[in-house]
C-alpha cells in the first residue's frame, strides 16, 4: 500500500507532479506530512476536495460549454 499511495502522490499531488491535482495547499501539506506512514485515508481529504469543486465548478461549466449544447442538439443522422 505504501509503494502505490507514493506513486499516487508522485503523480498527483506533490507540487510540480506531472498530473497534479488542484487541491489547496492545506490538502497538500497534510498529505505529504502523511506520506511517511500513509494509511488508506491519506488522501480522502483531497478526494472531497476534488467531488467538491467538480460539483460546484467543473461540472457546471460544463453543462454550459459549448461543446455539450452540441451534443444535445439532435442529430440528421437518424
């Protein structure tokens, strides 16, 4: 478990990782404070962080982009 929470946290959430996650720098800290010992709650915080902004921002504007409006439109395919 500690080898797959530290290449989750190499990939994702360390500061500069190639994927990295937008999470506040409180997240951040008490994840990296945890990698040491990581437990299978070390990154539910972020987890909550992430559901949180995907529903108030991310997927919202997304209902509104573009592109799904145009998904909606029925197709002359049919």
């Amino acid at each position: 478990m500690a080898e797959a929470a530290k290449r989750i946290y190499t990939e994702f959430v360390q500061v500069d990782a190639p994927r990295q996650i937008n999470i506040d720098c409180e997240t951040r800290q008490e994840i990296t404070n945890s990698m040491s010992q990581p437990t299978l709650s070390c990154f539910d915080k972020a987890q909550r962080v992430i559901y949180k902004l995907m529903k108030k921002d991310s997927y919202p504007r997304f209902l509104k982009s573009e592109i799904y409006q145009a998904l909606l439109e029925p197709s002359d395919a049919s």
